[in-house]
C-alpha cells in the first residue's frame, strides 16, 4: 500500500484513518503537510503525532498498541517517595517552556528523543497559543529537569523529557499526574512502549481503545491558557507517599 502524502499547503485535508497504518514500521499512516497548529491539533485529536528526523519528509505515525498512563495509576517507586518528602526540588508549569524542549531535544542515549528545529518552533507556536505545556524541575535555581506535551479537552498528549538529576523528570511527571487528576483529566499519551514509563505504571491498549477515548474525552473543555501547579500539590503528594510508607 502507497504511503498518502499531505498537501503542505491544505491544513484542511483530512488524515487518512488511524487503522490504515503500516505495520512496519508499526504505526506509519501518512508522509508530508505541515506543522502547523491547526494541522498538529487535528491529528492529536485523531490520535495521530509527528515524528521524524532530520533530512525525513514530516511522518505521522499512529501506532497499535498504544502506550497510555492513567493520571491515577502512576507507579511511585520508594526512591521516589523518600524524594518527594525531601522536597529537594521546586516545582513549576509553564515558566521555561522553550528551555525544556531545547532540553529534551539534546542528544542524549535515548532513541526517539530528537526534536528537529522545524517541530521546535512548531509547538513554541502551539505553546504561546496555550495548547502545549511544560512542567519544569529546578534545583538551587537551576533547571534538572522536565517535561512538555499538548494538551486537547481533557487529554494530556506526553511528547517529551529529560533529568539532569536523579529522579528529576519523575517529580515533574508525578506533579502532572496529580494536577491533571484534579482537572479530571482522563488519560496522559505515552506513545509507544518503553520500559522506564511501564515501570512507571504506563499500559499498553489497542489502538481502537485509545481512540474511543479520545472520542469521549477530547471534546470536554480542559485548561486553556498557560498552566500554573495547585501550591499545595506537592504536600499533598507527600502526605500520600508518607501513608503509603
């Protein structure tokens, strides 16, 4: 099957449908388009996302099974409970928004990490129009890490993250699950397998599954505009995480 190429100049034309992926490599639907806000949000929507290297047309990609965490299932490992009730970091949303892209876009030993200049300023533009957001870790006055996605109705779409500091990125993540949970958010996309987010309490659902959820819970009104942390999230979290032992 011919893979569909995307006029770059018609944001209007529709995505071909999730189920006409390619299996190999699993999850390839459609080449080309644009990056454009409007673009971007309608294939979130479809629970569809780019992903491309540098020198490659835009490729979309919708893969099945689909990797998703539940805002109330994240896994908080022991490590990661003495962290929290140590409270060694600060943290924050929406306040270093490009810092934490540039971040995540360094090379680093992790497959899947590069984000091309083109998707950069792509959701710097999604991120002033207040659809993607960050969650930033700070130590001393110094960011260690991080996290960014978009956010559509009540769905969080996790694109990327980096720690510069043991267990960094986690209190990021475990401070997004909690706010989300009191934003009835339903679901936070993780894409495709890993091993550090299954650790993490993150499943595996058939792609059909995730994009009935999609259908349900991106049309709800969500939280526009740029994101602040609840100020008693993290006591909250550590007075959970004490309870738990």
């Amino acid at each position: 099957m011919p893979l569909p190429w995307l006029d770059p100049d018609n944001d209007e034309q529709p995505f071909p449908h999730p189920e006409r992926a390619l299996r190999e490599p699993d999850g390839l639907l459609a080449a080309g388009g644009s990056l454009s806000p409007r673009r971007l949000l309608r294939a979130y929507r479809r629970g569809i996302f780019p992903w491309y290297s540098p020198g490659q047309p835009i490729l979309w990609w919708s893969p099945d099974p689909r990797l998703i965490l539940l805002p109330e299932a994240l896994r908080i490992s022991r490590s990661l409970r003495k962290t929290l009730r140590r409270a060694v970091f600060k943290v924050s949303a929406d306040c270093a928004f490009e810092a934490v892209i540039s971040a995540c876009a360094a090379p680093r030993a992790v497959p899947g990490t590069w984000i091309t200049a083109d998707m950069h300023r792509a959701y710097m533009r999604l991120h002033r129009l207040g659809h993607a957001h960050s969650i930033e870790t700070w130590q001393d006055g110094e960011l260690v890490g991080g996290l960014y996605g978009v956010a559509v109705g009540r769905v969080f779409y996790g694109e990327s993250m980096f720690s510069r500091v043991d267990d960094a990125s986690k209190v990021a993540l475990a401070l997004l699950a909690a706010q989300l949970r009191r934003w009835s958010f339903a679901v936070i996309d993780c894409q495709v397998r890993t091993e550090h987010l299954l650790r993490l309490g993150a499943v595996e659902i058939p792609r059909a599954t995730f994009l009935s959820l999609l259908e349900r819970y991106c049309p709800l009104p969500g939280q526009e505009g740029a994101w602040q942390l609840d100020p008693d999230l993290l006591a909250e979290l550590q007075l959970v995480q004490t309870a738990a032992g």
